[in-house]
C-alpha cells in the first residue's frame, strides 16, 4: 500500500514520538534490546521512504534521520566503559541499519561518533581506551576500519571477535580497494567461528554473510563457507537436528524434492530454470518445496507442492516436514538466498543431493554430492566442492519475463561529450575493485562518462547506496527499483553495459543485449565469472567483448567509448545475433537442451555409487548418455 503525503509525515511523527520518549526518561535507563527496536523501527519507516524519492519531504526526513542518529551517538557514547558482548551482538545484527541512519542524517557518517567515542588526542590523533576502541571497531565498516585497527580486532578473544566479523561480513558492497582489501583479511581470519554454537538469530545474521562472501574478489572467499557450514552444523547439533540416515537405492521413478529459494514467474530462478526444471517430471515424481512469498502453489509439472511459512514454522518443523517425504534425491537449484536453505543444505536428507548454480557459487557442504552446471573451464573443478555434472556446448535459453515487451530499437553512438555507462546488476556485486577500475576507465575516456546504477534498491538503502556511490564516482546516476518494463526504458537510453567483476551478469546481460547494447565482461575460472562468457558464447560474441584480465577491461571499455568505429562494430555484432529470439524460450518450445538436462539428473541418480567412487571430478553428459537408465531395464 502507497502511503500519501499525510500519511508518510504521520509516520515520521510517530518516530520522533518514540525517540522523545526515550530521550524523556534519559540515557542511562534505555537498554539495549530498546536501542535495538529503535533501529528496527526506523529500518521500517525509511523502507519505501526515500529521500530523492519524496523531495518535499527532504527536510522532515533528514530531521528525524539527525534526531535518531544524535540519540543513538550520545547512547553509544555512555557505554563506553560498559561494552557487553549482549551490546556487541546487537551492533552487529543492527549495523547496516545504524550505518544508513548515521549517513542519511545531518552528520552524514559516523565522523563525530568517533570522536566522541575517542577518550583522548595523542599527538594529533585519536586515542580510544579499550571499550571506546571495540565499539569504534564494532560501528567502523570495511571501507573506514584501517589495516592496523583491523590487526587489533584480530588479536581479540574470540568471544569479541564473533560479533564483530559478523558485522564486517554482512557488509553488503565495498566501495573502495580498501575496503575489499580489508573484507579479505577478514575472511582469511575467520576460522575460529567453526568453534561457535551459535542461536538462530546469530546463524541467520551469518547466512547472510555465507551468500555476500561470493561476491567479494579475491579467489579463496568460500573458504568462508567451509566455516560457516561447520558453525551450522554446530547448531544443528545442539537443536536435535539430524541426517536423515535413508539408504540410497535405485528407484525406477525416484522421488525428486525441489528445494525452491525463489521460483516466481519474472524471477531471474524462474527466467532461467522453468524449462529445464519440467523436464524432470518425466523422470522424477516431483515435490516442491518453498517459501509462501517466493513460490506458487500451482505448478503443474510438480505432483506435490508444499508451500513452508518460514514465520510460523520453525527450522526442524521444516526439517521434518521433508524427512516425512523420503525423498531419493534433493534438488537445491540455488543456494544462498534463504537462511533455511543453507542449514537443509548441511544436513544429508537424502541420500543423493545436487545443486544447480542459480546462486552461481560452490557450497562447501559435504552433505552436498553434484553441482550441476551449464558452463565450465578447466580450473572450474578445483574451485568447486562438489562433483560436477554438466550438459556439453547446452545451449543456454531462458523463461522469457512476464511482462516483456520490446519495440523497435535504433542505437547510434553518442554524437555529444556524455557517453551513458550501464551497471544494471544487484548492490552486492559492486565493489572496491570494480570502482577503481570504473574511476580508470572515465579517466582515460574522451567523453564524459556518466554511469548508470540499477541496483534494485528503495528506500533507505537506494538512499544509503547513492550517497556512497556518489562519493566515489560524482555524477552518476543510481535508478531506484522499478517493474521490468520500466526498467528496460530506464536502461535502453544508456549506450552501452559493463559487468561488474568477479561475479557478473546473467540475465541483466540478456536484458542488455535484447536492447542492442555493447555488454563488457571479464570471466574466470570460478562460476559466477562464466555466466556472461557462457551467454555471449552461445551467441557467437564472445571474441567481441569478453575479456580475462582487469586491465584488458578497462582497455576493451575506453575503446568503445573512444572509438566510434569499434562501437559500431560491437553494436552491428549484437543485433546481428537477434538476442530474444536465440536467448528467449519461445511458448511451447522444446529444445534437446531441456531434455539433456533430466535425462542427466536421471543417469546421475542412477550411477551416483559409480561416480563417487570415480576419482572423475567432472561428469559430462557427452561421455554417459549412452548408459542405461535403471527403469529401461526393467
């Protein structure tokens, strides 16, 4: 429901009431679960109020964002000398929150909270006494903590440390080569955590930071996982959960359950997986399994779906509500975007389990046998911790959205001095190290580059995203999240899109290229860098625009930007290979790629005791398609 004008500063007012309230009965008497309601409910109130979004409201909203931020400031400030690591877990749980209300509000940041925290000046500079010192560490993100505060947090007890890396690990984005310097450090420093026995509320908080590690660049970032799977299971352990124990068997019509994060048509899941996940109905029973808000009930290709209340039930009510199926095989097609999905995935429930990559990022659970993926280069498998199965040279289609509609599209390069930069990805794929080469690029380019942000934010967020990205590259222009039509006119003014590295693109590429726009690329070895190659490969472009090094995007990207003639070229290429038609799944097609990719599934269940006793790190359907299925012999 949109809130009017009236309604909107009724809100505001009734946040400035609660803040009055508590400043009434004075510092000393708020408690820390009351600091931590505040935050949830000015997270609440700026959700969908944004600032660039209701400009007539700047002031109101600025205002109550500077009376929130003083509060929690001269709060903060009184407990310096009485830091709890019930306080610590709380800033760590509410940090995101905290950061948006310090940034939005008139101070801007957390400047003036650090000196108010600091106990003296030594020669020029901050001193803080041990309780000042943690909470600046506890409220300072990635891109302000400095190499040598981030060694003092490392030679911190454990017990401090836990709610410190967990606020650094939920960090969403990086804004500066610092910062993804520093998310590094933590990472490589974050071993100790397989010794916790975390509560729910605490696992939730790091499953976050079990999908945001994916993102960050430097090439041993899910080793992460590896901790983090073993501090579920930690907690699995101490709540009375358990694997299932069910012997594998083969089954001439086994019993698939479909695990679903998020399978709602116009989801990237669904774009991507619905033809191929219906063509395991003709080999499997299928049972879906998802969240009420990301799945519907109503899927024919399955027999069962179970729609879960992840509110109203609890994580072994779930547990055994998959148990009670006895299901041959468990079907994850991502794995990343829900907390539930993550601890099922550290549980062996049943006695083959496989993922596909629409989180595109190796799992580092040993209860997890296949990965299956459509795409993959010689150093893929070691980056992996599963085997994996693929469908050789598949040819990559997808679901088309719901609400697609392209006209006509004429694209000329830029006669004037602006040149329009799309980076129409999520908020989490951004980057330190992306930035710095995004600030090289404007550098050596001849136009005025103007970039252009989608990154499928409202509210505070979008807010708080702008105002750091805006710090980092002035000019540019962050777009607020929209329905998909409005979106595609959003980006098809922009001349031309890059792919943020490492993790890349998949259907914002498709998106670009169906508008005829030059896309950027740079892949890798690990999963996530070879989505866009893949995409581009299929269609014949990727001796155009892929590249394998930071320095050769930025080179390839200022060439296009500066030459008219290698725009024109890269343009001609992309409309010549007529991306809705060759990339799009048109109504009621069936393409050999759909029914390779059950008939795989199928083999794989069916030798799954020969192929884990294979020392083969990579199945490919090319060298066992011709093997017998169980249910052909009976």
């Amino acid at each position: 429901m949109k809130l009017n004008k009236t309604d909107k500063i009724t809100e505001l007012n009734k946040l400035s009431d609660k803040i009055s309230l508590l400043e009434n009965r004075g510092l000393h008497s708020v408690t820390i679960k009351e600091i931590e309601t505040l935050s949830q409910n000015c997270a609440a109130a700026f959700k969908d109020l944004s600032i660039a979004k209701n400009k007539h409201l700047h002031r109101n909203i600025v205002q109550v964002y500077t009376r929130v931020a003083s509060f929690l400031s001269s709060w903060l400030a009184e407990q310096r000398n009485k830091v709890t690591i019930e306080l610590l877990l709380c800033l760590a749980m509410q940090k995101n929150n905290i950061q948006e209300i310090l940034l939005l509000s008139g101070f801007s940041g957390n400047e003036h909270l650090m000196a108010m925290l600091a106990s003296d000046i030594v020669d020029g500079e901050k001193s803080f006494a041990n309780g000042g010192l943690i909470l600046s560490l506890a409220l300072l993100n990635l891109d302000q903590i400095t190499e040598e505060m981030l060694q003092v947090a490392i030679s911190l007890s454990d017990e401090v440390k836990v709610p410190l890396f967990m606020g650094w690990l939920n960090q969403v984005s990086t804004f500066t080569a610092q910062g993804e310097k520093n998310r590094e450090t933590v990472i490589r420093h974050a071993d100790f955590l397989t010794k916790v026995t975390p509560d729910y509320q605490m696992i939730q908080c790091f499953i976050n930071a079990w999908m945001l590690c994916s993102y960050a660049v430097f090439p041993a970032k899910h080793t992460l996982k590896k901790y983090l799977n073993q501090m579920v299971r930690n907690f699995l352990i101490a709540e009375g959960m358990s694997d299932n124990g069910t012997q594998y068997q083969l089954n001439a019509r086994p019993k698939m359950v479909v695990v679903h994060e998020r399978f709602k048509p116009g989801h990237a899941m669904h774009r991507c997986y619905a033809p191929y996940i219906e063509q395991l109905a003709e080999y499997f029973d299928l049972v879906f399994i998802g969240e009420k808000e990301h799945i519907d009930a109503s899927y024919s290709m399955a027999q069962k779906t179970i729609v879960l209340d992840t509110n109203e039930q609890s994580l072994t009510d779930i547990t055994k509500i998959i148990k009670a199926e006895n299901a041959d095989i468990i079907f994850y097609p991502s794995l990343g975007m829900s907390h539930y999905t993550i601890c099922l995935a550290n549980l062996r429930l049943a006695p083959v389990q496989i993922m596909a990559g629409g989180h595109p990022a190796t799992s580092f659970s040993s209860c997890i046998d296949y990965i299956f993926l459509f795409f993959l280069e010689e150093l893929t498998s070691k980056l992996v911790s599963e085997k994996i199965v693929t469908v050789d040279n598949i040819v990559f289609k997808q679901e088309p959205h719901p609400k697609l509609k392209l006209s006509t599209i004429s694209r000329e390069y830029p006669q004037g001095n602006k040149f329009k930069i799309a980076i129409n990805a999520t908020s989490m794929k951004i980057n330190g190290d992306f930035i710095e080469a995004c600030k090289s690029i404007s550098g050596s380019a001849k136009k005025k580059v103007e970039y252009h942000f989608f990154p499928a934010l409202t509210g505070n967020a979008y807010d708080s995203f702008t105002r750091l990205i805006e710090n980092e590259l002035p000019g540019s222009v962050v777009h607020q999240s929209s329905g998909y039509s409005r979106f595609l006119e959003a980006l098809s003014k922009c001349d031309m899109s890059i792919v943020p590295f490492p993790f890349g693109n998949t259907n914002s590429t498709i998106d670009a290229l169906m508008l005829h726009m030059p896309v950027v690329s740079m892949s890798s070895a690990e999963i996530a860098g070879l989505t866009d190659k893949a995409i581009l490969r299929t269609v014949g472009l990727e001796h155009c625009t892929v590249v394998d090094s930071v320095q050769a995007y930025i080179e390839k990207c200022v060439q296009i930007v500066n030459n008219q003639a290698e725009y024109e070229y890269v343009h001609d290429q992309v409309v010549a290979i007529d991306a809705k038609n060759s990339l799009i799944r048109k109504a009621g097609e069936q393409d050999d790629c759909f029914s390779q990719f059950a008939r795989m599934f199928a083999l794989t269940y069916d030798y799954h005791l020969q192929i884990q006793a294979s020392p083969a790190r990579v199945i490919d359907y090319k060298n066992i398609s011709g093997a017998r299925l169980y249910r052909d012999s009976l």
